[in-house]
C-alpha cells in the first residue's frame, strides 16, 4: 500500500486554514477534509482570503 506524501503548506493554504479557524469551520474540516465543506463555507473562505490579500496588498504599498 503506497502512502501518501504530504505536500508542504503554501502561503495560501495557511491562510485557508487560519481563516477556517477564525469562522469556526476548523473542526467540520478536520473532520471531513475540504471536500466535506459546502460551496457557501469555501466561498466564504475565498472571500475573506481575497480581502485579506488585497489589505495585505494596499499596506505594502503595491
């Protein structure tokens, strides 16, 4: 039975994973992996990734 490599963790999947953490959707993940969310939860989470880079973005002066 092969096993599975973990991939190292991007920038963005910490942030995904922070995020998750700050609307309370750690544990459902944790749980069911990414795929057990609904498209409202992910959404949410690429929303609030989005302004986040982007207020990111503006501090930085880019």
């Amino acid at each position: 039975m092969a096993e599975k490599k973990k991939k190292e963790l991007t920038q963005d999947d910490i942030m995904k994973l922070e995020i998750a953490k700050e609307i309370g959707l750690i544990e459902k993940l944790e749980e069911l992996g990414w795929g057990g969310l609904t498209a409202k939860e992910t959404g949410r989470i690429g929303g609030l990734m989005t302004a986040k880079k982007k207020k990111r973005k503006k501090q930085n002066g880019s």
